[in-house]
C-alpha cells in the first residue's frame, strides 16, 4: 500500500481498508497518520521497515475495548463480569454504535440491548 492509498482510506475513517493489508511500508502508514491526524495510530508502532497490520489491528480493538469500558465505569460505575465478558466478545462496529448511545444509557440492561 502506497502514501496515498493509506491517506484515503485514513480519511474516509476505513481502518478496515487498512487492516486487509497483511504488510505495510512503515514509513508510509507514518506519513499517512500524520496527513490524516491520526496519531494515535502510531504511538506505540513495533520497529522494523513493514508493519504487521493485522497484529496492528488487534492492538488497537483492544484499545478501543478498554476506552469503551472506561467510559461505561464513569457513566454507571462498576460494572458486572458478565458486562465485561461481552464488550470483550462484541465486535468493534456493535462498540462503536454502543459509544454513540453513550449518553442515552442508564443501565446495563441498556448497553446489553446496544451490543447483542
């Protein structure tokens, strides 16, 4: 994948795009995070001259796991194993659409309607 090929599918928010690429040029998905603002992208990038997008893919799920977790402890407080165990299981779309709800949750009955 070439500067403008990560660039593109960088703005249009398609990590997915990115993720199908099993290697990536380091300096070129450098360069395109930059152009793009996505920063947090390579904050924690592994050396080398290429980049294992798939490892890349699972490190950043978990991140986002965790930040959607965190959220949930500030909004409700503690919340049960059970809620942990199926963030943990969920798909990083079903999260996504559970953090846009954020505001409209009261409960955990709530967050479980969102992700299942």
């Amino acid at each position: 994948m070439n500067k403008q090929e990560a660039i593109q599918e960088m703005y249009k928010g398609n990590y997915e795009g990115l993720h199908r690429r099993i290697k990536m040029n380091r300096d070129n998905f450098i360069y395109a995070a930059i152009v793009t603002g996505s920063l947090d992208l390579i904050r924690d990038l592994p050396e080398g001259d290429e980049i294992d997008m798939c490892e890349e893919r699972k490190e950043g799920e978990k991140r986002e796991k965790k930040t959607v977790l965190s959220l949930l402890k500030v909004k409700l407080g503690n919340v049960s194993n059970q809620l942990e165990q199926a963030i943990q299981n969920n798909s990083i779309e079903k999260l996504n659409t559970l953090t846009l709800s954020i505001f409209a949750i009261t409960n955990e009955d709530d967050v479980l309607k969102i992700i299942n």
